[in-house]
C-alpha cells in the first residue's frame, strides 16, 4: 500500500483500499481484513502470565523469613511440621494469586468498557463501534471532542480543525482540507489527512481509514507506547504505610516474646518457629491485596449500576463528595426533546405527539401553504445535522407517506435539540431528505457554547445562495433586522423586539428551550468562501420554537438522597434562567436559600466574591463551559469535594479541574471521557448518586475488615505475649499458629469486602477527605476487642492446664479452637460500625456466612481428623469443652456490640439534650 496517501485524490484512496465512501465496507469484507490487519491497538506491556504472578507471591519478605523457618525445622527433625509449614505457604500463595489475578482482570475489563469508540459508516448504516475494530478501508465520521481513532484520508472537512500536539508537538488547531497534497510533506503539513491520537476541536468531516495499530503515526513511535500500569488510591498508600509500621511493632513483640521463652527454658527451636509464626499471623500481610480486591469488587458492582469507573482513586473520592455540580440536559432530565409550541409569524402553533416519533397533529391558525409556515419548517429542517432512524435503519428514501402507514421505533442519531426540530418538520410534511433534491449545502458554521447558533448555506436550483440560522433568540435577534409575516419581508421594529423577547419569556417560563429560526438571501455564488460575518448579518426573523425535555423520575429522588446524604446538588445550563428555574423546582433544587445565578451575573463577580456566594447558588443558567471551570475552582476554594459532569470538549477542563470529574457516556466526546475519572454508561444522575453510596459502601467495607483483621491480630499476639509473662507453657503451637492465619484472615476477611451496604449510609454526612482510617474511635474498639479475645483465649488455656494437672495438648487443642471461633463468631460483629447484628441480618451476607461454615468446617478437621490430629497436635473434643469453647468466643462479640450499643445511645441522648 502506498504510504503518500495525501498525494492521492479521495477516489484513488478509495479504489486501492476497495471501498465504497457512501456505504462503507460491509460486515463479510471487515472480518476479513480483520484477519489480516489485526486490532486497532497500539503495542501493549505483555500480561503477566499466571506462573509468574503465583512466584511473585514468594518475594515476601515474611514469606521468605517462613521458608526459612521450613527449611530449619527439617534440619531439626521436624519433618512433619516442616511439610505442613510448606503447604500452607502454598495454599496462602494460591489465594494471594487469586486475589491479584482478580484485580487485574477486573482492571483489563474496566479498560475494555473505557475503550474509545469510532463513528462508521458499514453496509450503508451510520452506526458506533470500538475503535480497536477498525480496519483499513472504514469510513469513519468526525465531529467536535471526538479522538481520531486511527489514521484517516479525509474526504469531507466541513470548518474542520484538528489539534494535532499528540503528535507533532504543536498546540494550536490545524485547519484541514480534502484536496490531494503533492510531493512529499511531513504529518504535520498533510493537511487532508488526521491521524490516531489528535483531536477534533471544531467542525466535522468524513474519511477513510489508511493504517490502523502500529502501522499508525503515532504507532511508529515508541515513546508513545500505551503503558498498563496500575494507580494506588490514596487509601492503598495510607494502608502501606501503616503495614510498615505494623511489621515494626509486631516484629519487636515477636522479637520479646521469643526472648522471654528461651529465658524461662523453651527450646530456642521451637522458640523461634513460634516467634516466626506469630509475626506471619500477627502482620496483616494480606491488608494491600485485600483492599485492591475490594476496590475491584466495588468498580464492577458500579458497573452494574451504569457508572464505569476510569481512575481508582475516584471510588475513595466518591464517598467524600460535598456537591454534586450537573448539567441539566439528558442527566437530571430525558434527554428527549419535543417541541411543543412555537410562534411563527406572530402566530402560535401547538404539537401533539411524544418522543422522536414523528406522528403528531400541527395545530395552528396558518394554512399549510402559509409562507413563513413552510419557510419556518425549512429552517428546522436544513439548519440540522441529526438524523431520524426508523427501527435502527436511516429513513433514506423513506418519506411521509411511508411514516404514516408504519408505526416503527424512532430514534435519533445526533442532538437531542436537533432531533426536536426534525421531528418537528416532519409531522409537518418537510423531510430533510426531500427538501436536499432541490438544495445543496455548501457551507455550515457549526453551533458551539460560545456563538450559540449554527448557520448553514444551501445553494438553489437557481445557483442562489441562502443561509438557515438557528440559535439562542436574543443571540439570533441581534443579528435580524427584518422579520418574515405574511410571505413579506418586513423591517424589524423595536416594538416588535419586544414582543419576540416577550414570548421568548413566556416559553421559557413554562420551561420550554427555545430556539430561534432566521434566514436570509445572500445572492449569487462568490468566487471564494464566505465568512461568518457575512452569512450571519442582516437576518429575517421567521420565528420562535419551543421544547421540554421533562426531569428524569430518577433524579427527582436522587436529588432527595444527596440532601438526605449532606450532599449539595447544583445544576448548571445554558438554557434560560425561567427555563432553569422551573425544571429546578420540579427537581426541588431550589429552597428557601437557593438562589439563580446567569453567566452575565457570574461575569461580574471576582473570584473572592463567587467563593463567598457559591454556598448559596443552587442553580446556574445562561452559562458557556468556561464558567464551570470557575464555578469549580470556587466551590473547592470554599472547601467542598466536587464532583462535575459534562459532555463536550470545552467541559474538559472544569471536569479535570473536579475532584470527580464524571462525562457522559452516551453523548460525551472522547476528549471529556479522557479528561474524566468516571464515566456515565446511561448519562443518568440518579446512577452519580448510585455510584456515591457504593463508594461510601466499599470505604465502609475497608475499615470492616481492618477492624477484623487488627482485631484478630492483636488477640493473637496478646494470647502469647501474656503466656509468657505469666510463664505458661505457650498456648499455641506455630503449625496451629499458621493454620489459624489461613482459616481466619482468608476467606470471612474477603466475604467483608462484599458487604452490602448499611441502610442509612445516605442519611450521613460526606467524611472529610483526609480523615484518618483510625477515625470515629476505631483504634480504641481494635485495641479493646483484640484484648477481649486474647484474654479469653488466656483464660480457657490457663484454666484447662491447671484443672487438666499439665494436659497441655487438651489445653492448646481448647486455645486453638477458642482463638479460632472467638475470630468467626467477631466477623458478624464488624459488619457494621452502627448496628447490631440483628438489625443488619445475620443472613444479609450468604458470601461471609458460607465463609464463615467453610472455616469452621476446615477447623473440626484438623480437630477430629486422626491424619490431621498429629500433624496440628489436636485431641477431640467432648460435648462440655465445646460448650466452653463456644460461651467463652462468644463474648468478644457480645462485649463488642454492646459497648457500641451503649455508647450510640449515649450519644443519641448527648444530640438530644443539645436539641
């Protein structure tokens, strides 16, 4: 293939790649060259391959100090522990490698759901997929905030700019072009050709796909690489820190424990293999995997509730959120626009119908051969680049009289705005399609947030050009100077100004968007391009459209939980403040203390004088995307965690700017998605506000199992540490030691991290961002429980060895299983910081309840299997000692709940006396 594909025309390109520009590849031609050219992806880090991720588990250093303590046992004679040993570091090993395998699955597939996405044109139809299934020869469509998703000829440029610094190292938008360049120019001077990686900032275009993956610009060089590295949340790092210093504290303890028994005349050898064991027992070494699972865990259950999370520290961040700044179109409302009323020529017209579908009556007083009724509809028609899909299929050829007969799904593919006023021309007889046999576009400048308003040039049959205008009425009105009534071009007089804004008003007020349609004649055709300046002066105002795109049943409650939860939720829009005003109210965003705020307001503010009022600011309207950045910057200035949604390339900034950025996923460009830390599968904001309590709930479920596994370790260690001042025989043997780590810290440890959810955790207030892990008195609660659970293991040691006259096998084999229930039994009681067991439901978790059986079942065998009773140095147990055994490892839990209990009424009686 030939490499100077700037050189060539659109036609060449096309004849060599052997696809047709209008209708694409088909299905049977993309397999193929999928076969032969591969995946449109750059070169990835390789996986880690199983065997290795298991070997990796061998380089910890508690791990290698164990194996070592193997290795002396054997030399010592101690064959059979020393197996043993081994096999449980084995067995360790697996479940460390499950863990990480997990988590990196879970990883590659949240990656997977991220993947950018290509709009194509295959077999005739205009339809999205990922961009890693792009071939050579795909037609691909381009528009504002899209990522080129690999190296293109361009055939249409339509005011197309592309920001190519990714690449070429330039910041400032190349303008492109479609004619062929010759001789031989560098990929920042092929101006017909837009390559993997840039960025469209303005207009749209249309080319072919000429080198896809490594065969791409951007894939020939290797600084550009994609790398698969994971981030650490902040949590993760606080959590490394504080193993660290665990590993420390307890070495020592285990360093005195170990001193004090070859003091008092324990051999050294079974000193040490004790002192070993319970620094592997004692240290949380499984802490970091535990909670990279339960984030992972926590990313695919928000999956399932449509939010996709991209960056991992967001699922920590989530849970600290003070306000929620959204955009009203499409998330806290339908997203389905219908033009309801309009006004043409001074006189109204109603609309029946729902949707996109474009069944409806046009009720007005104008006769349907009314001029400025069928140039009103034009506009709406023209001035437009959505488009209307019957059943999943373009309409094409198929015009009214097939629309009326038929009762097929309509959708739109395209503006939401857009698709109103084409639905709108339709059920008024004027398809797009139809009005294009006589007309030509030859000239568009697109609608952005800072010119609100799109013009387009079409050319007559005649070689005269006209301009279609749509956009904001008073940005349109100040561009008019006549008005259209009664098939006359008439001067625009103040008066009838007024009156245009009045009714502007009165739609605005019933929460209709409404948009405003003008024209002009601009005469034959010039010999060069026109500018903006000269199509968008001098307009005739035709008339006024107004339409409702109704709250989503959805938000209107989400709203309610994020005021429940202590959670602001502001809306930001461009539209109207009545229109704004009315769809906030329906939402119940504005209270007592609410106020409105318009970009010209905002304008007139400092910085210092927005952070003192944005508390109070519920709502923003008449706003362009450069204000978010500052409404951001304001809100975190004032102290706030803000999360920000957005969907266009100009939103970009304030999202990154946000300590949550969210796009949407539906409507938001490559751009804002990159730019985002959490993406919107269903452009929905009940699914923020559902990705909120997972994010609370996956925080809570950390500082569950840290209680847990905390707890357990310092009833361990305490149970040895006081043997031995008390100068008792120890109490458990480093086998049973090792054992007791597997059973307890494994599996019910892992089944906290799924733990749903308390029921009032959207009745509290966000945590500060920097609070401690430790905060609330956790620290104390660890510390008392793990005492609690060491000195009641003591006390059935100490007791059964001195009324047992010396059975110390009796007594450990009683320790062992006390230590060991005492943990599964205080599981329950970690699986919420607020309510007791009862109130959450013993059966709410069937994961930690079948973990749990699991665990005790592992626990009777080595108790009363005669091959597994040498091996853990266990006797059996009759119906009394277990009696024991089960009282006593009760009362941790016990204690635990009802010392919590006390201390919440307590505090419940301190709130009400404050009242």
């Amino acid at each position: 293939m030939p490499e100077q594909w700037y050189s060539l025309t659109g036609e060449e390109v096309a004849a060599v790649l052997k696809t047709d520009p209008h209708r694409g590849l088909d299905e049977r031609e993309v397999r193929g060259r999928t076969a032969s050219f591969g995946p449109n992806e750059l070169a990835r880090a390789p996986r880690v391959p199983l065997w290795r991720m298991f070997l990796e588990q061998f380089k910890d250093f508690m791990v290698l100090i164990l194996l070592a303590a193997t290795i002396i046992s054997g030399f010592l004679g101690e064959f059979v522990d020393a197996a043993t040993i081994m096999v449980i570091v084995i067995i360790n090993a697996i479940l460390g490698c499950v863990q990480e395998y997990r988590a990196e699955r879970s990883m590659e597939a949240l990656k997977e759901l991220t993947a950018p996405e290509a709009r194509v044109i295959r077999g005739g139809m205009d339809q999205k997929i990922p961009a890693a299934g792009l071939v050579p020869g795909d037609v691909v469509l381009l528009e504002a905030g899209d990522r080129v998703p690999a190296d293109l000829r361009l055939l249409q440029a339509v005011n197309l700019e592309i920001e190519e610094s990714a690449l070429t190292g330039e910041s400032a938008p190349v303008k492109k072009r479609v004619e062929p360049i010759p001789g031989r120019v560098t990929p920042g001077d092929a101006r017909n050709m837009a390559y993997l990686g840039t960025v469209v900032t303005r207009g749209r275009g249309k080319g072919i796909v000429v080198a896809t993956g490594m065969a791409t610009e951007m894939g020939r060089i290797a600084g550009l690489i994609q790398e698969a590295g994971s981030e650490e949340t902040p949590l993760q790092r606080r959590l490394a820190q504080l193993g660290r210093g665990l590993v420390v504290f307890c070495l020592l303890v285990c360093a005195l424990v170990v001193a004090v028994g070859i003091y008092r005349g324990e051999p050294a050898g079974q000193m040490f293999l004790a002192g070993v064991s319970l620094a592997v027992a004692a240290i949380p070494e499984g802490l970091p995997a535990i909670v990279t699972v339960a984030l992972a865990i926590g990313v695919q259950r928000m999956i399932r509730r449509r939010a996709i999370i991209r960056k991992l520290p967001a699922v920590e961040t989530l849970g600290c959120a003070t306000v929620i700044c959204s955009d009203k179109t499409g998330t806290l409302t339908q997203n389905e626009m219908t033009v309801r009323r309009a006004v043409v020529g001074q006189v109204p017209v109603e609309f029946t119908g729902e949707g996109y579908d474009p069944k409806g009556e046009v009720i007005t007083s104008l006769t349907p051969r009314a001029e400025e009724f069928q140039l009103f509809f034009k506009i709406a028609a023209l001035c437009n680049n959505a488009m209307l899909i019957r059943s999943g299929v373009s309409i094409g050829g198929l015009f009214r009289s097939l629309a009326r007969r038929e009762s097929p799904v309509w959708t739109i593919n395209g503006d939401p705005t857009e698709g109103a006023l084409l639905v709108m021309a339709a059920k008024a007889g004027f398809w797009r399609e139809e009005l294009e046999r006589h007309e030509q576009r030859v000239m568009e400048f697109p609608f952005d947030s800072e010119r609100k308003r799109m013009s387009v040039v079409y050319k007559q049959a005649d070689g005269t050009l006209v301009a279609y205008v749509k956009g904001a009425p008073d940005v349109v009105l100040e561009l008019c100077t006549h008005s259209y009534r009664h098939g006359r071009i008439v001067p625009l007089t103040p008066r009838q100004r007024e009156e245009i804004l009045r009714q502007n008003a009165a739609m605005a007020s019933d929460a209709l968007r409404v948009l405003a349609l003008a024209w002009c004649r601009l005469g034959p055709a010039p010999p060069g391009e026109l500018t903006e300046a000269e199509v968008e002066r001098n307009l005739v105002f035709v008339g006024l459209a107004g339409m409702i795109d109704p709250p989503r049943p959805a938000a209107v409650t989400a709203v309610q939980r994020c005021r429940r939860a202590g959670i602001k939720v502001v809306m930001i829009t461009g539209d109207h403040r009545l229109t704004a005003a009315t769809v906030a109210r329906e939402l119940g965003l504005l209270g007592s203390q609410g106020r409105i705020l318009t970009g010209r307001e905002l304008d007139q503010l400092d910085d210092d004088q927005l952070r003192r009022m944005v508390g109070e600011v519920a709502v923003y309207a008449r706003v362009s995307p450069r204000h978010k950045l500052r409404i951001v910057r304001a809100l975190k200035q004032a102290g706030h965690v803000v999360a920000m949604t957005g969907d266009g390339i100009n939103d970009a900034p304030a999202i990154k700017e946000a300590d949550i950025g969210i796009a949407m996923g539906i409507t938001g460009t490559d751009v804002t998605k990159e730019a985002s830390s959490m993406v919107l599968a269903d452009d929905n904001f009940a699914t923020i506000v559902a990705a909120v309590e997972e994010g609370r709930g996956i925080y809570d479920n950390i500082r569950k199992f840290i209680r847990y596994l905390l707890s357990c370790n310092v009833g361990e260690v305490l149970v040895m540490f006081f043997a031995v001042l008390a100068g008792l025989p120890l109490p458990l043997l480093p086998i049973q030691i090792l054992w007791m780590n597997l059973v307890t810290d494994g599996l019910p440890a892992m089944a906290l991290g799924v733990d749903p959810p308390d029921t009032d955790i959207m009745y509290r207030l966000p945590r500060h961002p920097r609070e401690s892990i430790f905060a609330h008195g956790l620290a104390w609660r660890i510390l008392g429980s793990g005492l609690a659970i060491g000195l009641c293991t003591l006390l059935v040691f100490a007791g059964v060895h001195v009324l047992g006259h010396g059975h110390l096998d009796l007594a450990r084999t009683m320790a062992f299983n006390t230590l060991v229930f005492s943990q599964l039994f205080f599981v329950f009681a970690c699986r919420s910081e607020r309510h007791t067991i009862w109130e959450v439901g013993l059966f709410s978790n069937p994961h930690l309840l079948g973990a749990v059986l699991c665990s005790i079942f592992l626990q009777l065998a080595v108790t009363y299997v005669p091959y597994l009773q040498p091996v853990f140095h266990t006797v059996p147990l009759d119906a009394s000692q277990w009696l024991v055994i089960i009282l006593i490892s009760l009362a941790p839990p016990l204690f635990s709940t009802a010392f919590r209990h006390l201390q919440l009424r307590a505090r419940e009686k301190i709130m009400y006396i404050k009242v």
